[in-house]
C-alpha cells in the first residue's frame, strides 16, 4: 500500500502581469488580436468616487459594452475616436498614472498599481469610463480596476 502525501496543496497564486509603458500597443504588429478580459485585479473593495457597487443596469451596460468590445481587434479599439468636429481623439487610451487625480494615484499605490506607468481606460457612454492594467500579454489582456461613472479619475486631461 503506497503512503498518503501528507503535504498541504499549494495555494493558488495570481501572477500580475509585466509592468511595461505600453503607448505603442496597437503598433506592434500584435494589434490584431482579440483582447481578453480578467478580474484578478478589480477593486472590489474600494468604496469612493468610483466603485463596484452598482446596480442591475450598469451591468447591463458595461457587460454587452464588454463583449462589443471582444469581437474587435486591439487596433480596431484602438482608432475609435470620440468627440466632435474640433475636438477629436482616441476614445479607449493609455493614460499615465500620474495624470490621475490624487485619490487615485493614492489608491493605485494602495493596491501596488503604481509600479505600471499607465492605465488603460475605456469610455463608455457619456462621463462613463472602466479603468484598468493592459498587460504585454499575447493576446493582450485587459484587467478592469474601477469603474467610474462620473469620470472622476481623471476628469482633465481625458477627453
């Protein structure tokens, strides 16, 4: 009769990804790719401006915004632009971390997100936005952070 391992299984551990600055992601000839999505980084606990304590409608707009976005190419969420005639530019973006408001930057540093030099956002409708950590994964993977529904985070140098 074989003896039993007595030895405790070895808890399961969620790898961060590489911190890198990631400005020329959708020009690295890996924009092609689908992006991915994965929680392990979401903020559930935070309970300020931006937060997880939402209710059946928000979710009904940010998961059916979510799988919009899975059918489509990391460049093509990339050339989405927001704005009018005047004021144009790229509606899903990297945008540094010290370019946050102070709350943020305080928390991302609580949460060691500091180490990334930029978080990548998506805008939904109107002052909208989920935050979160693009890895320099293939493909790509997008770990959502917080949700800001009235764009909070970074109200003035995000468009």
């Amino acid at each position: 009769m074989a003896k039993k391992d007595k030895r405790k299984p070895s808890p399961i551990s969620v790898s961060k990804p590489v911190p890198r600055r990631l400005l020329g992601i959708a020009h690295d000839g890996e924009g092609d790719h689908h992006p991915v999505w994965r929680l392990s980084l979401l903020d559930a606990e935070y309970d300020g401006e931006w937060h997880w304590n939402i209710d059946k409608n928000t979710i009904v707009r940010i998961v059916p915004f979510l799988s919009e976005m899975e059918r489509l190419t990391w460049n093509e969420i990339w050339n989405h632009q927001a704005g009018g005639q005047r004021r144009r530019g790229s509606k899903h973006k990297l945008i540094p971390i010290d370019h946050l408001c102070d709350p943020a930057q305080r928390r991302a540093a609580e949460l060691n997100l500091d180490e990334w030099e930029e978080m990548f956002r998506f805008r939904l409708a109107g002052p909208e936005r989920l935050w979160g950590i693009l890895s320099d994964e293939t493909p790509r993977v997008f770990y959502p952070v917080w949700w800001d529904p009235n764009h909070k985070i970074c109200p003035n140098r995000d468009t």
